[in-house]
C-alpha cells in the first residue's frame, strides 16, 4: 500500500528528469529520507504533482515521523474533491501508527470499498480489528476479502459462514481455494473443513435435537462437536448458547474456556474458573462421559443437592479446583455429612493454596469416618509440606498400622522421624 502512494506522472520538463533519477534510485534502495527530500524539491519546482505528497506522507511513515506524515497526507487530500482509495489505506496505516485502531479499521474498510488492493485486505484480515460483537460484520468483509484475494484467514472465516448457513456448495468451493493456494496452512484449513463435510450426519443429528427442542444440552453437544473440529467461532456461539439456557452446566463453560484459551483471549477466560494447561482442560474421554451425565442432571428444573456433590468429585478429580468447588457450594446438606465430600474440599482448597482450610476440611471428614485412609494421608501431606513433623509422625504411624501393605507411608514415616530428630 505505501509502495502505492510512491506514483508519479511521467511527462516531466527537462530540467526536472535529474529529480526523476534520484528519486527512482532511492525507491531501489528503500531510502526513505532521499525520497521524502527529493520529492519536496521536486514538488517546489511543479506544484501540480499532487501525488508527490503522498510519497512523502509515505517515506516520513516509514520514518516513523508521524506528525510530518499527517500534515503531508492532509495537504494530499486536500489537493482533491473527493480521498482516493491510497488516501484511505495511507490514513490507516497513520492511525496503526498512532495505535488508533477504530480510526485505522474504518480508513480500510473505505479504501477497500473504493478501489480493492492486497495490502489493505490482509490488514483488514487482522481479528483484533473487530471486537466479538461485531463478528457478522466481520464475516461479511472477510466474505469480500475472499472474492477478490484468496488469504487463508479469509477464506476459514468465511467458511464458518458457510457451515454456519449449512451451505455445503459454498463450503466446498472454499474448499477448493484452499487446496489450490498449495500452501501447507491452506492444505491444513481444506482438511480441517473437509473433516466437517464428512461429520454431516452427525451434525444434522444435533441440528435436529436443537431444532425440536432448544435446551442447555443439546447446544453443549454441538459446541463440543465443533471445538473437535477446531471451529472455534461456531463452539463458542453454541457454548454461550448452551449457558444461556443452563447456567448450571459446567462442560458448556469447559468448552468456552478451551476455545477462548486457543484464540489468547486470556481476560475472559479468567471468569470461566477453568483450569487450562497447553490450551487443554485435561479432561479425558471418560471424566466427560460422566460429566455429561451429570450436567444433564444438574439443567433440569429441580435438582437434587447429591448431584452437585457428585460433580464436584469428578470434576476435582479432571483436576477442575476451582468449578468444583462452586458445585460443593451448592451441595448444601449432601455435603454436610459426606466424607468424600470434606475429602474433595480438603484436596480443592491445598490445590487452590488454601492449606488452612483444606487442614479443617480434612478434619472435618474425619469427624464422619475416623478410619479415612483418604482423610489421613492428606493430613500427613500437609504436616510434612508445613514441617510439623510430630503431627506427620502421628498421622503416618495410624496409616502404617491401618494400611500395612502400603510400604510408601513406611517410608514417609522413616523420612518424618529422621528429620525430626
């Protein structure tokens, strides 16, 4: 785009072809401060080459001189009746300068309408321009975008469009461009999108189950089916959907998280209380079998308080701390006198660096079942993490005695006594 703004009529005076080769030897050699100068000389010898201002607009950009590039750029758009499409595209990239990104988003958006160049589409391509209330207006551009420049980002944004719509023509047409680009991220995204053609089956299923009846859970399978097939933005419509209408699910929160971890939206993330590593939930097959199970329990209208109590074992057991204690919140007097229950709490509280609660949560179990191996063990844990050696001796003498096939508490004992003394 700035190499755009670099245009010069060629029917020139004699005396003015010296400032011709000069300018065009430092257009070769991308010398921004020669060019910026000789085309000011060049503009006081014929004040009627208005397109020198923008080459000089141009070289003081990337000279990173931005208030002598705005002053040259207004003068060039005054030169005229109406901003040209170089005007627009120059603004932007003064306003990406200045990190004015609204200001640089709606200069774009005006050059392309006017006059489509390569250089302003892959700026327009650029997610953080749009925020995620405007997502169809960005779908729309990118739409645009594809039409004219096959980008990658482009094409996989508009063909969520596509699989959005159900309109598998489309989809396959952008499926086509992609393998024609020959690249190995266009060859990745057709692959990817293809995955999608196959699964039509199962995604009509779903489509079906939401269309007669519209609950939490139908609309958490589906997003779990798209996140699987790495279509981000259509698992997080399906997701919020799903949270709209259950709010007491978990895998539906579990899903967002995972899709906003992979796109860096980390500030949203953060109020999920999902615990993700590598942009992972870690949460096996099984643990989302069981999950599922219990989300389904947990959306209808009157739930029973074990339900809670049930899901919050398994979810701290997917390593999910912080989810699982909201659901021993809501346990109410399924937990009050459940061991496992006092258990989950203990271990949830140490993970989430609350030791002084875990320690009356653990006592706390052992007041309904003095003979918790559980509950033992992780009061040794603790005494042993806090030094409190004496206390590590006496938890781990009643677990040798109880647990005598159990040679690791042997050992930690002789470790406790040894520091001891």
């Amino acid at each position: 785009m700035l190499g755009g703004c670099l245009v010069f009529l060629t029917q020139l005076l004699p005396a003015e072809t010296s400032l011709q080769a000069a300018y065009d030897a430092a257009k070769k050699r991308h010398d921004w401060s020669t060019i910026a100068e000789t085309a000011i000389r060049w503009l006081e010898k014929d004040p009627n080459q208005h397109a020198l201002m923008g080459s000089i607009a141009a070289a003081r950009l990337h000279q990173s001189d931005l208030q002598d590039c705005a002053k040259w750029l207004a003068r060039w758009e005054a030169s005229v009746d109406q901003p040209t499409a170089e005007m627009f595209a120059l603004r932007g990239e003064l306003a990406l300068a200045n990190q004015n990104l609204v200001t640089a988003r709606a200069s774009w958006e005006q050059s392309y309408k006017l006059a489509p160049s390569q250089q302003v589409a892959r700026r327009l391509t650029d997610p953080d321009l749009w925020s995620k209330d405007e997502r169809t207006v960005y779908e729309s551009m990118m739409i645009q975008v594809c039409s004219n420049y096959h980008f990658v980002q482009a094409i996989e944004v508009a063909n969520e469009a596509a699989i959005r719509e159900r309109n598998w023509e489309r989809c396959q047409e952008h499926i086509k461009n992609l393998n024609e680009l020959g690249t190995q991220s266009g060859m990745s995204a057709a692959a990817t999108f293809e995955a999608i053609l196959e699964q039509r089956p199962m995604l009509a299923q779903q489509d079906a189950a939401i269309a007669k009846e519209e609950t939490g859970l139908s609309y958490a399978r589906r997003a779990d089916f798209f996140r699987s097939h790495r279509m981000l933005q259509l698992a997080i419509e399906d997701a919020r959907n799903s949270r709209s209408l259950a709010p007491r699910m978990v895998l539906p929160r579990i899903t967002l998280a995972l899709c906003l971890a992979a796109r860096g939206q980390e500030e949203e993330l953060s109020d999920l209380r999902v615990v993700v590593k590598n942009k992972q939930a870690l949460i096996d097959k099984k643990a989302r079998s069981v999950l599922d199970k219990l989300d389904h329990a947990a959306s209808q209208s009157i739930v029973e308080p074990h339900v809670f109590l049930d899901r919050a074992v398994a979810l701290a057991s997917a390593n999910q701390p912080y989810l699982a204690l909201d659901d021993l919140k809501l346990a109410g007097p399924a937990l009050k006198n459940s061991t496992k229950g006092w258990i989950c709490v203990g271990h949830c509280r140490a993970v989430t660096d609350n030791t002084e609660g875990a320690q009356q949560a653990f006592e706390e179990a052992l007041k309904h079942d003095a003979n918790s191996p559980e509950a033992w063990e992780a009061l040794a844990d603790l005494a042993m993490e806090r030094a409190d050696y004496p206390q590590a001796i006496r938890r781990l003498t009643w677990l040798v005695e109880h647990k005598p096939d159990s040679h690791q508490f042997s050992k930690q004992l002789a470790i406790a006594k040894a520091r001891l003394h």
